[in-house]
C-alpha cells in the first residue's frame, strides 16, 4: 500500500507521522514544492521508526511526481493555511489553481489513485477536483466532517467529563464555521442520549463552539490546526487501505441524495476499498433538513467562485 502525501507542512507531517505508526502503509511519499523540505521531513520521520516500532518507509520529493508513481491513496494539503480573521472562502483563489495542478500531476503517475482533499475551503476544492478530472467520483473524497465531528465529540466529552471513547456524535454539512450542522439530536455516551445529561442550553453550546473550533485554533495558534487534522485524515486513509467499510461524515459528490445536486457537501459514507461505497442517507428531522439546505446554498455560492474554465 503505497500513500503519496502532497504539502508536506503541519498537516501533511502529521498525516504521514499517524500513519506510520500505524504501520498499515508500506511507504508513504512527502512531496512539496520548497527545496528539500519534504525531504528534510521525511528524514526526520524515519529516524522515529525504531523509536516507535513502526516499518514503513517515508520518502519525500521535490515537486517530483514521479516520485508518487503507483500511489494507491494520495492526500492533497497543499496551499495556504488560514490566518486569524480569515475564512476559509478567502483562500478559494489561490488554492484552486494548487489543487487542480496537483490532482492533474498525481493522476498522470497514477491513474487508478483515491484521493482524498483537505485544502480549504475544503468542500469547493473536493468539487473542483471532480470537475477537472476524469476519476469516479467514488474515488474523489473531502475530508472535513471526519475532523469536525471529533471536535464535536471532544466538546461533548469535555461537558460529560467523560472519556472521549465512550462518545459518538457526527457533524455534517459544510466544512465552514456557518455551513457545519452538528447532530445533537444524535449524539450519544455509550447509545444514551447526551440529552439525558445535559441541559439544552449547554449542548447548544456545543454545537456553537463546534462550528468554530477551527477558527478558535487558528486563533489561539497563529495558524490552521495540525495534529486533528492529521489524526483525521489518517483515519480516512487507513479506512480505505485495510478495506473496513467504517462509516465517516465525508465530502461527496451528491447526485440527488438528502434532496441536493452537483455539489459536494459533509454527509455520512462508508469507506473501504473503492474509496466511497455508499452514501448513507440519515432521517433527519426537519430542523436538520433546513440547516443542512441552508450548508448547501453557502457551499454552492462558494463553489460559483471557481473558474473552472481555466
């Protein structure tokens, strides 16, 4: 199983660090446009290997594609991280133009690739990569509601002072501060509802501080979140390399699922081998429905951005 991570920055680091160490991949190639840098990372990353008891092989390239030959899953990071004050909207011009040229570059080397998108604003560039290559869209995945729904289920551990283990909940729609749609109504510690815990004021609370929780870290750290992000992407990665058919909140391409067309939005699939084998369609009520149409219109003004004519 051959992983090709593209940026080799905080997120792409962390993504081929978890992924290491849970030795399912047996190379995973850092590739990045600054001089030596992925090269440098990967160094790094390899002489942890005996430390951490993990075989798989990390190489890094300089804007060298060829390097991704044959690569069965391939991450694209690369771009601008946000800032604090900015949206992740305002990096829509020139990430765009990265991420076509990427996905173009690592298609030609390895044309039966999955690939999964993180550069923001994620949800845009995931469609954009649909429509400027010829991949099915099984293959072609956004990786936001993974993240945010651990940093939904983070929120509700933190209010339960429970583990985060013994919590499920799920976050779809779009990955943005005003598009996200956290379930509370879902959310459960070990299958009771969080409800039979906690007041109506304070899971509000959580669903609020959920909808930020990146600009929140962005913020508090001067730049975009690491460690989460490539915890989550990982997560994604090794659903589809060991064939587990787990369910995550990804951004797919829909085609008349929840009632939404031509765009790609947050919404529960099941990973395995194929990339994504089903988009599971939850019963949501009807608050829910409006929150996630309202998600799609702020997803579809963002996608009307792209010029897909270049």
């Amino acid at each position: 199983m051959k992983v090709t991570i593209v940026g080799a920055g905080a997120v792409g680091a962390s993504c081929a660090e978890y992924i290491a160490i849970k030795n399912f991949a047996s190379e995973v190639v850092l590739v990045d446009i600054k001089e030596d840098y992925a090269e440098g990372k990967a160094m790094d990353l390899m002489q942890t290997a005996s430390l951490l008891g993990f075989d798989t092989k990390i190489t890094g390239a300089t804007n060298d594609y060829s390097k991704t030959a044959g690569s069965d899953i391939a991450v694209i990071t690369s771009g601008i991280p946000r800032k604090p004050g900015m949206t992740r909207e305002e990096l829509i011009g020139i990430n765009a133009d990265i991420v076509k040229s990427v996905a173009s570059s690592l298609i030609e080397q390895s044309p039966d690739v999955t690939i999964i998108v993180v550069s923001n604003p994620m949800d845009t560039m995931t469609y954009l990569v649909h429509k400027t290559t010829n991949l099915p869209k099984n293959r072609i995945i956004g990786m936001g509601g993974a993240l945010d729904s651990a940093r939904f289920k983070y929120r509700i551990s933190e209010a339960l002072d429970c583990p985060a283990s013994d919590v499920e909940g799920m976050v779809i729609g779009g990955h943005s501060d005003t598009g996200m749609v956290p379930l509370t109504r879902l959310a459960t510690r070990n299958s009771v509802p969080v409800s039979a815990f906690l007041s109506e004021e304070r899971i509000n609370q959580i669903s609020e501080d959920t909808k930020v929780g990146g600009a929140t870290l962005t913020k508090m750290l001067g730049t975009s979140a690491w460690y989460a992000p490539g915890a989550a992407v990982s997560s994604l990665v090794q659903a589809i390399a060991n064939d587990q058919k787990k369910m995550f909140p990804c951004s797919a391409l829909l085609e008349g699922e929840y009632g939404l067309n031509d765009l790609c939005i947050g919404v529960p699939v099941i990973l395995g081998k194929n990339g994504i084998e089903e988009i599971v369609e939850l019963e949501l009520d009807e608050a829910e429905k409006a929150k996630l149409k309202e998600s799609s219109e702020g997803v579809s003004k963002t996608n009307g951005l792209l010029d897909l004519k270049k």
